[in-house]
C-alpha cells in the first residue's frame, strides 16, 4: 500500500510485552527507507513516531 504525505490513517500499536494493539488515528508527515514517518495522537499525547508501513492502514 502506498502513502502519500497528508494521509489520516490508523496506526495498530503494540502494547509493549503483548501481543494486542489498539488504533491510534495519525497523518503521514514523511518516509524513511523502511518506515513511515506519522504524527499520532496517543492517549492524548501528540508525537512524532515512525511505523512499519505493515502497521498503518489508510483511511478513506
């Protein structure tokens, strides 16, 4: 799947030592060679993360 820069889109976030993750809403801000580059908001808390693209579905 490919992502352009302004995409909203859902990163699945693992919960550390877990194999469950929630959704947490995001923009693509940029990419790196193996990553996408988001601004997420998680628990209230806006930041800058870099996420497997495997783990971000766009959404319409």
């Amino acid at each position: 799947m490919e992502f352009q820069v302004g995409d909203k889109v859902v990163w699945m976030k693992r919960i550390p030592g877990g194999d469950y993750v929630y959704p947490v809403a995001g923009k693509v801000l940029g990419f790196t060679e193996k990553r996408v580059k988001i601004e997420a908001d998680d628990d209230g808390d806006i930041g800058i993360r870099y996420v497997q693209r495997e783990n971000l579905q766009k959404l319409d």
